[in-house]
C-alpha cells in the first residue's frame, strides 16, 4: 500500500506513533513550517498560522457557494474522499450532513485535529503516488480543494481519482485561478518587459515562472483546465461554475463587499507563504521577496483596482458500465 497510515482519530498503536514521530518532525525554513513526509512535494507552509487561513479561506468559499460543502447530488454516499485536507474543516463539517458515511480525509502533514466525530479519519498519504491506499472502484465521492501548484500533474490526479470512483460516483474539484482579472479597466495591464504598475501581475507571472522552469508540468493555474482535463480523462456530466472573489473590499454590492474583506484578509495572511519557496527557487533572496511583496500588498489593498480572482467549482460523474459521453 502506499503511503503511511495515521489515524488520528483513535488510539494509535505503538507502531503508528513511531511512523507519526517521523513525519511531524517538521522542518523550520524562513520562520514557516513544512512537511516532513515527501519532503519538498508541497511548497507550502503546514504550521498553525497556515492552518488558521485555510479555515478562513473555507468559510469564504462557503459564503460564495451559498453555505454549501459541495455541488454534486449525493445519495446516501458510504465512502468520501477529501484530498488534500488541510486542516480537516471539510470532512469534519460533512460528517454530520452524512453519519452513515466513512469520510476520509488525506493529506501530506497530520495537522488535523484528533477530536473528531466518528465517522472522520485522517490518513498521512501522497495521492500522487499510483497505488492508492483503497482498491478501485471504491469511493461514492472524491473532493479536491486547493492544489494548485501542488501536484506534478493535476490531471493525472483527476485521472486516479476516476479509477477509484464508483460507476456513477462524483467527483468536485473547488480551486482558484490567482490570476489577477478585471472589468472596468481599474487594473494596470501587466508589463512583460519588466515590473508593472499593478504588482499582482508581477507575482502571479512570478510563480507561473516558477513553476515552469522547475518542473514544467507543476502547473502554477490549473483552475480553468479542469473541466476539460476531466472530460478527456472520462467523467461525463462535466459542470463548471465560476465565482468572482473580489480582492478586497471595492465592490458596491455588500454581499460582494464582505467577501472582498475575506478575500483581503485571506491574501494578506497567505502572501509570504505561498511566496518564499516558489521566488526562492528563483534565486531571490528573503529580503528581496519581503521588499518586493510590500508592494504587491499595496496592490491587494488599493480600493480604486477593482481587480478580482475566479474561483471554480467543477464537478464530474464516472459514467455507468455501457454509458458514452455524451
């Protein structure tokens, strides 16, 4: 089987709590924590203030999807898959919505809490690796949030995730496309020939740089390829809906107007954590990603931008035995 097996909420047995010693022996790089297990496969912190922004960042695309968990008709589902938990707010707010359900949580770092309701558990796994710690054909629903520039290829995720659905099961994929977008032009275009007006532009062309001449295939903006990545892979019934996150508070519209203050706080908070690895590997040093990023949070911050980010929400079935797309 692949991966290594930690479940967080029961006892663990003597052997489970060497292999956990082993994989929170997390390592400290500029002041952030990260993983231990797969070192280096996730650029991203793991530590409590990354914890606590992700639980923000859930609740805000909650308020986007009218206090939905998800988007797929679920009838009496047994077995649920979150990929990538994080901090485990997912499964643990659907595990009341299905008590009969084993819903399963994987992620890189056991960071989720170990208070959990009954029907929860949290599993040290890589799903980027081919043997799945299930057989196939095993899950009623697969739910991925947030991976982007965290997989070396985000459709061969999608295409495991196929493999291990039940004939009929859904899949739903809830990511964000960072790039900075606007319609009144408000927004500077971006330079390519050098620094804009609009820091933004810079640091998302930065991490898209990043990602390609390190590993090409760890594509940085995967959000507005899933729905076609999971129609070639085989799903049927593909639906995408897209949402407009307001970078902060400059939408008229108060429902819009408190997402941006979400949206604000969320980019704030993020900023150095989703910047260190990736402008790291450039050759930048932390005090020139610090200097640079005073600007890019002008950028957040300027009310008179009226810039904003998609967030997508892409859902997928595994056709019955027989059924052709159609």
């Amino acid at each position: 089987m692949s991966g290594m097996v930690a479940n967080f909420a029961s006892t663990l047995t003597h052997d489970t709590q060497s292999l956990t010693d082993s994989v929170t022996d997390y390592p400290i790089e500029h002041g952030r924590r990260y993983h231990r297990y797969h070192e280096g496969a996730y650029p991203y912190p793991n530590d409590e203030q990354e914890l606590d922004r992700l639980d923000m960042q859930h609740h805000m695309f909650k308020m986007l999807m009218k206090e939905r968990l998800y988007n797929v008709p679920l009838d009496d589902p047994k077995e649920i898959l979150d990929i990538g938990t994080g901090s485990g707010i997912w499964p643990i707010e659907m595990a009341p919505l299905f008590p009969d359900a084993a819903i399963t949580g994987t992620d890189l770092s056991p960071v989720q809490p170990t208070e959990v309701p009954e029907n929860v558990h949290f599993l040290v796994d890589d799903a980027t690796e081919d043997d799945w710690l299930w057989g196939q054909d095993h899950f009623d629903f697969i739910h991925i949030g947030n991976m982007s520039g965290s997989l070396p290829s985000f459709k061969r995720l999608l295409r495991q995730s196929f493999n291990h659905l039940k004939a009929g099961a859904y899949i739903e994929c809830q990511e964000m496309d960072p790039k900075p977008k606007c319609d009144d032009d408000t927004m500077p275009p971006p330079n390519p020939d050098g620094y804009s007006k609009y820091a933004l532009h810079d640091w998302f062309d930065l991490n898209m740089r990043s990602s390609q001449e390190l590993e090409p295939s760890r594509n940085f903006r995967v959000a507005p390829r899933i729905q076609r990545w999971m129609k070639e892979v085989g799903f049927v019934d593909v639906e995408q809906q897209v949402f407009k996150v307001p970078t902060n508070t400059w939408p008229t519209d108060e429902h819009l107007k408190t997402i941006g203050k979400w949206s604000e706080s969320n980019w704030l908070e993020a900023l150095s954590g989703w910047s260190y690895k990736p402008f790291l590997a450039l050759g930048w040093s932390k005090a020139e990603i610090e200097v640079f990023l005073v600007d890019v949070r002008k950028a957040i911050q300027d009310k008179n931008v009226h810039a904003y980010t998609d967030f997508y929400v892409v859902t997928g079935r595994k056709p019955l035995p027989g059924e052709k797309p159609s």
